[in-house]
C-alpha cells in the first residue's frame, strides 16, 4: 500500500494536460480582450462615418464625426 501511495504522489502523468489547459484559458482571455477592444474601435469608427454621411445629406457637415476632414459633400 506504500508504495501505491508513494507512486500515486510522484505520478505526473496529468500535469501536461494541465499546463496546456492553463496556457488555453490565458490565450483565450487574451483573444477576447483583444476582441472587445477591437470591437468597441470599430464601432466607433462606424458610427462616426455615419455621422458625417448624414450630416453631408442633411447639410450640417461638421467634420467632427470622426472620418477624414477632407470631405466634400
């Protein structure tokens, strides 16, 4: 029974799984953040060009939206 014991607590078969589990789950974490921060980015960029193309209809160009101030309406 000793020695069972004894080879149960020496044994690392499992420790890999693990290791690779753990570097998983930071890659992981590491991708959404970077999805969420891309995320919010785009969405910003998106609604700035909104902006400007509605105020070129509109007639009220600014140039604050956010797109290129070069624009001509």
């Amino acid at each position: 029974m000793k020695t069972f014991i004894k080879n149960f607590i020496a044994d690392e078969t499992g420790a890999s799984a693990a290791e690779y589990a753990l570097i998983i789950a930071v890659v992981g974490v590491g991708i959404g953040a970077a999805a969420l921060y891309l995320g919010a980015n785009v969405e910003a960029a998106i609604e700035g060009a909104g902006k400007d193309v509605h105020e070129c209809n509109d007639g009220t160009y600014t140039g604050t939206g956010g797109a290129s101030n070069d624009i001509v309406c």
